[in-house]
C-alpha cells in the first residue's frame, strides 16, 4: 500500500501533503481559517530525502493548523504524517 495524499485539519486551519508517483517531490499546502497578519496559504515542495526540512515544516504546519506553538509530542504527531511521504 502507498499514500498518495493525505488531508489534515485543526481547529486553525488544514494541510494537504502529496507526493506524485514516481516524483521525488512532496507537496504541502496548508490553509489558515483567520490568517491574523499571517499568510492564508502556504505552499512547499521538498525534496522526499530531505527528512531534516520536513521537521522544521511540520512545526510550522502544527502552529498553522492548531492555532498555536504546540509541544514536542504535537509536532512529531505531523512530523510522522509527512514521514509517510519521505523515502
């Protein structure tokens, strides 16, 4: 089995991650409900081999979907999900 695409949502905001078969490329878009200075949406797209980017993205997509700064657990909660899409 292989996932191709998985949504997440938060009570701030929602994320889509993606990977095309065959690319070495993930996609991430997140969305923020009330932006508040902030940009709406944010687009990434990373190569799936760089595992130490997709941290630094997963703690700004769990601020961007949960409203907040959230502890070392929350983030790892999406750190994993983008895992999912890594080689």
């Amino acid at each position: 089995m292989k996932v191709k695409r998985i949504e997440l949502e938060g009570r701030a905001g929602r994320v889509a991650i993606e990977r095309e078969t065959g690319s070495y490329a993930i996609r991430i878009d997140s969305i923020v409900r009330d932006p508040k200075g902030e940009k709406a949406w944010m687009t990434w797209k990373v190569n799936a081999r760089a595992t130490g980017e997709l941290f630094k993205i997963a703690q700004i997509i769990q601020r961007r979907c949960d409203g907040g700064r959230g502890t070392n657990s929350d983030i790892d909660d999406y750190y994993r999900e983008l895992q999912r899409f890594a080689d």
